[in-house]
C-alpha cells in the first residue's frame, strides 16, 4: 500500500469534530489523512469511492490506552501470534490505536517485552502508538491483581531500562508514595512519558506533590486508587480517588463497563471532571472475546488466576476484578444507553481526551489534516464500522 493515494469520501454524515456534532456533513480523505470536511448543501463528487452514512454519526477511531490483551494472548507474552490477535480484536471493536499495557514483572521480563514490542509491527490497520507500563512501581496495600513480591520503588537498573526504551514506552502508573517517586516523575516528564498515579497508598500532601512534579492521570479510578483515610491521625485525609476528581489538571482513566465503574456513578465522574477529563479504558485482559472460564492475566511467571463470567474477570479466591473483558466500543454505547451520558461526551472519552493526554496531535478529531481512522456509529453508541482510508471494516472484517 506504499505510494498508494488512498481517497473516499464520506456523505450524509453526522460528524463528532472539535467536541460538538456537526450534522449533514461530507468528509474526503487522502493519503492517510482527513483532506476536508464540508457541508452536503455544498457537495460535488469527485470520483472518490464514495460511502454513504445514511444519517449515521462518524467520529475519530477509538484510543485505548490500557488494555492488557485479549482472544487468549496477553502482552507479556511477547511474541507475534499474541499481538497479531490482539491487534485484530481492536481493530474490530473500533479501535485503531492502543497501548500494549505490561503488568508488573520482573526486570528481566520487563525488558524482554518492551524488546520485543519495539521491533514490532502490526499486521492490521491499527497503530501501536507506545507501551503502557503498569507497574511495578505500586503499593502493597493496593496492588489489586500485581504480585506483591514484584513490586519495588524506582532503582537505577529500571532508571537505565526505562531511559533506554524511552522512546517506546507513552505511559506509567506509579503508586505517589513511593520513595523518591516526585524525582521519577519528573524523569519521566522530561522525556515525554506520560505518568499516572493508581494502585496507591497515597495521600493529599504526597499527592499533590506528584501531580506539581507532572503525573497527570489517575489510572482506572474507584478501582485501587486510594480512598478517604486518617493514617495515624484523626483528621480525615484525601485519597487519590477524591483529588483525580477534584483537581483539573488530572485525567481520570473509567472502566466503564458496569463494574469498574457502576453505571449509575459514571454520570458523578462526567459531572466532576467535565467531558474533557474522562478516558474511558478496556483494561482488557487475556479472557477477552472469549467463553467464560479460568484465564491468566500477565506473564508464566508472575501472572495470576482470573474467573471469567459473562461480563465480568474477578480474581481466583478473591473478591476483586481483574480489569475487564468489555472493549471501549461497547463503553461508549452503555455510558449512552444506560448511563445517559449525551454521546458527543462519550465519544470524547476514547478520541479526544486521550489523544490530549498522550500527546498524539493528529489523533482523536475529525479535522483537517488529522489521520484517517474513523468510526462509523448510530446515535446510541453502537458501533457499525470502522474506515481506515479507503478500506472499510465490520467487526474486523474488510468489506468490498
């Protein structure tokens, strides 16, 4: 497809653009790239092939900037069959661009991932657009489905792992408290690595530290991120959970699948942050696409045992989820249908905001000059198609 001058057009579309719904609109594209966008009262074709929304709504493809894996692979598994299969179950759920999120492992197992994940190339029109490390930089108390007896504090062998892979990885979780945790944010900040705070043990004064020193993000709040507590005093102090609502500079992460994130509380979480501050995420795990069963998040060595239900991945003897088996496709429809979440705002929390957070420029928005990944999706949410210049796809499946 190199050279190709890759052109369709797009008519009697709705459109989701620069965060409100434009109606009756015909989009081009050319070349991997939105060429205009224009109202159909002035429509002339130009020969493009040409597809018709029949009224339907199109926005930017989805970002889903922690998904641990799917249709039986993980990432940690490192090897092509495992990300070939991951990369097409996104591409069928909308998806056109995704961080590969690592779970806490070892340094060794770290580096064999983000080796192997650098030489990488998907074989589906999707964009691998970094790493999301997710550990092992946590608290104890909080480490959900982490391995305790990984979990550490920033040293120089991961100082040197991280420097040396900085250009691959986009994303951390770290838990605040950790020692010398406002000198490994700004390390990170300094070399364009988005940094958020979650799986923690934290505190107001700790964290608002953090977020002066450049975390940014609250990673799947209500879901390990520190609550309400008094320590060892009895005056009551805030929890990560609380400030990722209350401060504007915080992105705040949704498992928006009913568990996560209860349906009827995500309209508190859009209240409290505004519709530019929620990122909806899979937080997908191994059993994704797949029966219920017993599945394994993470890697041989560090991995753990996960139940999977119809709608829900808990951990095996535990009372506590596991991510979630739910792609954001399906979030965006239920924040619509069952939590009422006007769909523009829905949208905005697997384009735009990410695309924001992360630093990726020309994703996220239908504008001029902005990739040409799209998604194809009726007024409720439901996701019909995804179009990636002039290929169209259904569920992942190339239609002619």
């Amino acid at each position: 497809m190199l050279g190709r001058v890759r052109t369709i057009e797009i008519i009697h579309a709705n459109v989701i653009a620069g965060g409100a719904l434009l109606e009756n609109r015909c989009i081009r594209t050319k070349s991997g790239r939105v060429a205009a966008l224009t109202p159909m009262n002035g429509y002339v074709p130009d020969g493009s092939r040409a597809l018709d929304a029949r009224g339907d709504v199109i926005c930017a493809g989805y970002i889903d900037q922690h998904t641990h894996g799917a249709m039986g692979y993980d990432t940690m598994d490192a090897n092509s069959d495992a990300m070939d299969a991951i990369c097409r179950h996104h591409l069928a759920g909308g998806v056109t661009t995704f961080l590969p999120t690592a779970m806490t492992a070892t340094l060794a197992e770290t580096e064999r991932v983000l080796g192997f994940l650098d030489g990488y190339r998907p074989p589906a029109p999707v964009e691998i657009a970094g790493v999301h490390m997710e550990g092992p930089f946590l608290s104890v108390k909080n480490r959900g489905a982490h391995p305790e007896a990984l979990l550490r504090a920033p040293d120089d062998a991961w100082y040197e792992l991280i420097e040396r892979f900085s250009s691959l990885i986009r994303m951390i979780t770290v838990s605040p408290e950790l020692p010398g945790m406002c000198d490994f944010i700004r390390f990170c900040r300094d070399r364009g690595i988005t940094v958020s705070g979650g799986h923690d043990d934290a505190y107001d004064d700790v964290i608002h530290a953090a977020t002066d020193a450049g975390m940014r993000c609250v990673t799947h709040i209500f879901c390990c991120s520190s609550e309400i507590s008094r320590g060892n005093s009895p005056q009551k102090r805030l929890g990560l959970t609380q400030i990722g609502m209350l401060d504007e500079r915080l992105y705040t992460e949704a498992i928006a699948d009913g568990n996560g994130v209860p349906h009827a509380l995500l309209p508190l979480l859009f209240k409290t942050k505004g519709p530019d501050r929620v990122i909806f995420v899979s937080d997908s795990m191994r059993a994704t696409g797949l029966a219920p069963g017993r599945y394994r998040l993470g890697g041989a060595d560090g991995g753990v045992d996960v139940d999977v239900t119809e709608d829900a991945a808990i951990l095996h003897g535990q009372n506590l989820f596991a991510g979630s088996i739910a792609p954001v496709s399906q979030m965006v429809a239920d924040a619509v249908q069952k939590s009422n979440i006007p769909l523009v705002d829905a949208v905005l929390a697997v384009t735009k905001n990410p695309a924001a957070l992360l630093g990726l420029s020309d994703h996220g928005d239908v504008a001029e000059g902005k990739r040409d990944t799209l998604n194809l999706i009726r007024t409720d949410g439901t996701l019909l198609a995804t179009i990636v210049g002039e290929h169209v796809y259904r569920k992942g499946v190339e239609m002619p």
